[in-house]
C-alpha cells in the first residue's frame, strides 16, 4: 500500500490519497493521471490493468486500486 | 428530414400522441417503425447501411455473448478439479476466441465507415503524392454516399459490441430491439453516443404520459430552436461571407470569425441536443448530457470533460484507454523507463495514446488535413499544459488569493475560449494552410477603423446583430442560471410565468428565425461529421 501512495502522491502532491475516496469522481484524476497510474503499477507490482478495469469504481480511491491490483496478482 | 422542418414537427405531434394512445407493450415497436420512417428521408440507400450495421452488430454481439455463458457454465462445472494456472489459461484462450469475433465486427464496422468516409481524401492525398514524384496518371476520386449520421451510429454500435465483449452489457436476443437501440432518431442525426447499458431498457419500456415531463421535454425543445433558428443559422449568414471571401476580410475579421464561430457551433450543436434530449423526454426517456456550460472551462483538459463529452468518453473508454494499457505499450514503457530514466519514460506510452486519440477524434470529425491539424493542435495544447501543471501548482502556491479570484477564474476562462476558437477556426476555412495565414493576419493586418463599416457587409442588417447581440446574451444568461439550478423545474409550479416565458420563446422562434427570405434553416453542423 505505502508503494501504491508513493505512486499517486506522485502525480498529485497537494492531495491526501489515504482518505480521499472520491478522486474519479472528483476530477483530481483525469485519463492521463489514470493512465500513468496503470504504466507506473506494472512497473511497480508487474500488474497490467486491462481497459475494462480503468472504471471510476476501481479508481475512486487508494484502497480500491489496491484491491484491484490484489484481484488482477491473484488471477 | 430536418429537424428544423415543418415536416418533422408534424411527425413528432404525430407521434406523440401515437405513443401514448397505442398499448404501452407496443411503445418500443412504434420507436423502430417511427426511426426507419425517419430515416428513410435520408434515402433508401442509407436505410441500407443501418440496417446492414444492426444485422451484423445483433450476430457478432450473440457470439460474444455465447461465449461468455459457455465459459461461465464450462467453470461452474469443473471449477473444482482445475487447477488455478489451468483455468486462467482456460479464460485467457476464451478471451482470444470473443476477441478474434469482437475485431471481425470491428473491422466490418469501421471498414464500411471508413470506405464511405475516408476513400476520397485517401485517394487525394494519394494522387497529390504521385503527382510530386512525377506521376502522369491519377486515380479517380469517387464520390461516395455518406449515409447520415453514419459516424454517430457506427460508433454507438461500435461500443455495444465493446461492452458485450467486456461483459458491461448483454447482448440483445432480439434483433428489432437492437435495431431501436441503433436507430433510435433524434440522436440519429448529431449524437449523444448513448451507452446500451444507459439507454436500451429505457427504450424497451413502457411509458406513461407523464404531464412533468412531457412539458419539460416540449420546454426544452423550444429552447433548442431558439438557439439554432434565432442564433445559429443567422450567424451561418455572416459566417459564409467570412469564410468564401476569406482574403477580405482579414485580421480583426478573423477575431469577429472565431467569436461568431464560437457562438454559431454552440447554438447550433448544444440546440440540437436541447432538441434531441427534449424529444427523449418528452417520450419518457433520458438520453445523457453532451454539454456542461463548456465556455466556462478554465483549461482545455476541463473544456473536452463538458465539450461533446460523449464523443469524448467514447474516445477515451474505447481508444485512449485500450491503446495505453496494450501489451506493446506496457513493453514500451518498460523499456522507455529502462533507456529514458523513469520520468521522461513513464510519459512515452501516455502521450503516444494521446497523440495517436487525437489523431483518430480529428479524424472522426471529417475526411480533412484541417481536422487531423485541428486534433493534433487541441493534443498539443493539452500536452504542453500537463507539462507546465508543476509551473502553475507553483504559481497558484505562491499567489494563492490571486488564483483563487473571481477575475483570476474569469481571465482563464476568457483565455480557454479564445484559444479553443481560434483552433475551432480551422473547420470553417477548411484549409490549413488559409486558416495559419488568417491567424497570422490577426497579428499583421491592422483593420480595426473599418470594422463599423466592414461588419455591415456580411449579409447581416443592424436588426440582425441586435437580435444576435440579444440572442447571445439570453444563452448566456440561461447557461449561468442552468449552470446553478434547474430552471424548468422551478419553472414547473409556476405555470403563469412559465407559460410568459416559453410563449416569448415561441414568438421569438416565430418572429426571429432565421428561415425568412435570404436564408434557409439549414442543417446541423455536427451532421457532416
């Protein structure tokens, strides 16, 4: 997880990614900040996230992209 | 059938009260017979294609579908005795074979679409290449119909079959409802890009009248005139002496071509859609929002989230996304990282799916060097501003009451809107090369005393720039009370006022449309593209 918040306090220092739960929705991150996100895990974990996971719902917030990259490493 | 014709208000009245007189399990039947009616004013050869487009969309989505069961049922049964690395080698050659269907319907699609639209400009472009090597022979450039609507409803379908293959959606058994889904007419002509899964049960259900929103929806619909009959199309007026005469008027001209632009495509496109979501409402139905106050964006990134922000989030699910997180471009960014140093080469596979989405945005928009140029431009903007974010999150930090100021947010806005009109220019000269010597002008030719005179020589008398001048400030002033509250559900208990204003609208279409003599109402802009 502390990897996970290096990676997004990366692209927005300003923001406190452990609670916000709202960050699609919200508009902090837009496609590309999502996109990077994506290069940076498999970078990071070597977990690709397919097109049909880069939905708000997987995005929304720290914990919920953890538990998507949990979902995908187990599959 | 234009919208703006006396004809289609006959059928809309027409139809609606077939609606809601015929049995409510016919509803959705009557929909399908009243959208192929209507298309079939575009000519029998267009009802063709849509027909064709559903045929093969209703096959290729069933074997999609066939296949997700299969793979559900087959792993229900012997979950158990496979091992895990089994099964997912099991769903990975599952996922290959819907894959192989899913590109065959693409590329059926997108072919017809593509052969329709781009063989002439490909064809062009191929010649002229010849020509600079010498050639003496050139290929004859056909003149192919291009159906209406063809590039909404391809890319409506286009993203059913996506959804079917990623399981967000199921696949229509029956294939006349699957034909209402891509037919459905008042966004047949100019969008929104409806989603199945917001939009098909919707049109499958029955629907009571309902007083609300029957009159919210009619409401809606005279505003949409308004804006195109009032404001659009007289604008058209003076924007075709700009553009045919392009070497006359010049310099402030071409300020006067991208403020009136600005004003006509708004009207025009966001009054289409007032027409189109009004129609579906008044139906029962409710069709996704294309625009969100667009012009009060304080940056590109924002204007393209509340600009056509259903040709935008097709793009973006359907392109940018599946384009970034390929194979090949997870291999690129590794070996970007690994040869770049992590923060330039985490940015190669990023901005090579924006460049290549914008390419493709422009592209969509029309067979033309000058929408390619137009796309490229508005990703160039988009890109230098993610590059400059650290530059401006610096400048915001150290003038934080400045940058948070009402004048500071109207100063951005202000600066959006220009810039995003100055590259909207480039569909109106239609020439790339014309359109760069005209912006260059802005800065070279020094015309301002003969605007007063020159103004009154676009084909517009003073009563046509007071109504416009007029016109505009009523959008403006509706799109910030809109922008804040719901206006026609306040309207709703106050039936009195309600009927003042929608009676002046009326009126105001009446007296002020731009369909007297000199002018025909003519088409929707976004229906070329």
């Amino acid at each position: 997880m502390e990897k996970l918040l290096e990676i997004l306090s990366g692209l927005h220092p300003d923001v406190d990614f452990s609670t916000t739960t709202d960050l699609v929705d919200d508009g902090i991150l837009d496609s590309l900040d999502i996109v990077t996100l994506v290069t940076e895990i498999h970078a990071e974990f070597d977990v690709t996230i397919p097109a049909e996971e880069i939905v708000p719902e997987n995005f929304n917030s720290a914990d919920a992209l953890m538990a998507l990259i949990e979902k995908l490493d187990e599959e | 059938m234009l919208f703006t014709s006396y004809g289609f208000i006959a059928f809309l009245a027409v139809l609606f009260l077939a609606y809601y007189l015929v049995l409510r399990k016919w509803q959705w039947g009557l929909l399908l017979a009243a959208s192929y009616f209507f298309y079939a004013f575009a000519g029998l050869d267009c009802l063709i294609f849509i027909f064709l487009t559903t045929a093969s969309a209703y096959v290729i989505a069933r074997l999609m579908d066939r296949g997700h069961r299969k793979e559900a049922e087959f792993l229900d049964q012997h979950r158990a005795e496979m091992e895990k690395e089994e099964r997912k080698k099991y769903k990975a050659t599952q996922k290959k074979k819907r894959f192989r269907i899913l590109l065959l319907g693409l590329v059926l699609l997108f072919g017809v679409l593509a052969v329709l639209k781009y063989t002439g400009f490909a064809l062009l472009n191929l010649n002229a290449l010849l020509g600079a090597f010498g050639a003496e022979k050139a290929f004859s450039v056909p003149d192919l119909l291009l159906p209406m609507g063809i590039s909404f409803y391809i890319f409506q379908t286009t993203g059913y079959l996506i959804d079917v293959y990623r399981a967000k959606t199921v696949a229509e058994k029956n294939p006349a409802r699957l034909a209402l889904f891509v037919s459905f007419f008042p966004q047949l002509v100019q969008g929104p890009i409806s989603r199945h899964s917001d939009l098909a049960a919707q049109l499958y259900a029955p629907h009571d009248f309902d007083r609300r929103g029957f009159t919210s929806g009619i409401q809606r619909i005279l505003w949409g005139y308004f804006k195109k009959l009032v404001i659009a199309d007289r604008i058209l007026v003076a924007m075709r002496v700009l553009v045919e005469s392009a070497e006359s008027y010049r310099g402030v001209y071409v300020l006067l071509l991208i403020l009136l632009y600005s004003a006509q495509i708004y009207a025009d496109f966001t009054g289409g859609m007032d027409i189109t979501i009004g129609i579906a409402e008044s139906l029962g139905i409710r069709l996704k929002e294309n625009f969100k106050h667009p012009f009060s964006s304080k940056s590109t990134k924002e204007y393209w989230n509340r600009w056509h922000i259903t040709m935008g989030s097709w793009f973006t699910d359907y392109v940018f996304y599946p384009l970034s997180v390929c194979r090949p471009m997870m291999k690129l960014s590794t070996f970007s990282r690994r040869v770049l140093g992590a923060k330039i080469g985490k940015r190669i596979p990023v901005y090579l799916a924006t460049v290549v989405t914008w390419f493709l945005t422009g592209l969509w928009h029309g067979a033309g060097w000058n929408f390619i140029v137009w796309g490229l431009l508005n990703c160039l903007v988009i890109l230098v501003s993610q590059e400059l974010e650290p530059l401006y999150a610096k400048f915001r930090k150290s003038a934080p009451r400045l940058t948070s100021s009402w004048g500071y947010g109207k100063f951005m806005a202000v600066r959006t809107f220009l810039l995003m009109g100055l590259i909207r220019s480039l569909d109106c000269y239609r020439d790339v090369g014309l359109t760069f010597r005209q912006w260059g002008s802005m800065l070279t030719v020094w015309n301002v005393g003969d605007f007063s005179r020159g103004v009154m020589t676009l084909g517009l008398d003073l009563a046509d720039w007071i109504i416009l001048l007029v016109g505009c400030l009523v959008m403006a002033v509706v799109a910030s009370i809109t922008a804040k509250t719901d206006l026609r559900e306040r309207l709703y208990d106050k039936p009195i006022l309600s009927w003042v204003i929608f009676g002046t609208l009326l009126i105001a279409i009446l007296l002020f449309g731009a369909y007297g003599v000199g002018y025909d109402a003519s088409q929707f802009i976004y229906n070329q593209f």
